[in-house]
C-alpha cells in the first residue's frame, strides 16, 4: 500500500450566516469544509463572549445573543493534523 503524506491545508467557509442589521437573539450558521487528501476531521468555533474554542457541528446554532455587533471565530481540522487558517464571520 502507498503512503500518501498529506501537508494540505483544509479549507472552511461559512456557506449560510446571519446578515447585517438582523435584529434577533439568534444566529445560524452553515459551514462547508473540505479536504482533497485526508478529509475533515473536525470543526471548532468560539463563540462570541467567549475565550475558548469549542468543537461545533457544520450546522451551529448560537442563542440568547444581545443587541449589537458580534463575531464567531472558526477553524478546522483534517485527518491528518493539519489545521485551516483562523477566520471571523462578523455581523451587527
């Protein structure tokens, strides 16, 4: 069997996400990953407020959000350990 070394980095985006100007205590989120070598293991998000990532699942749900501006930090992993560049889906 061949061995396949896998340096790729994986790829996350928001595919679905609050808008601007949506004045609700709820946000939703859609997440779409992908990894063309070893596959997605795993996606963490650290919720607005917080200090910690948290695992999440690719539909993420965050409730009891107060009036204003808010971010929600994410990243993945693959199988292989790699892990994909920070991002911020902000909105207000």
């Amino acid at each position: 069997a061949a061995i396949v070394l896998d340096r790729e980095v994986p790829i996350v985006q928001v595919s679905n996400g609050p808008r601007n100007l949506e004045n609700t205590a709820m946000a939703s989120f859609l997440f779409h990953a992908t990894d063309e070598v070893s596959g997605i293991d795993r996606l963490y998000c650290q919720n607005p407020g917080s200090s910690t990532f948290v695992e999440c699942n690719t539909e993420t749900e965050l409730q009891n959000l107060a009036e204003g501006s808010h971010g929600l930090s994410f990243y993945v992993t693959d199988k292989a350990g790699n892990r994909s560049a920070l991002a911020l889906y902000s909105w207000s």
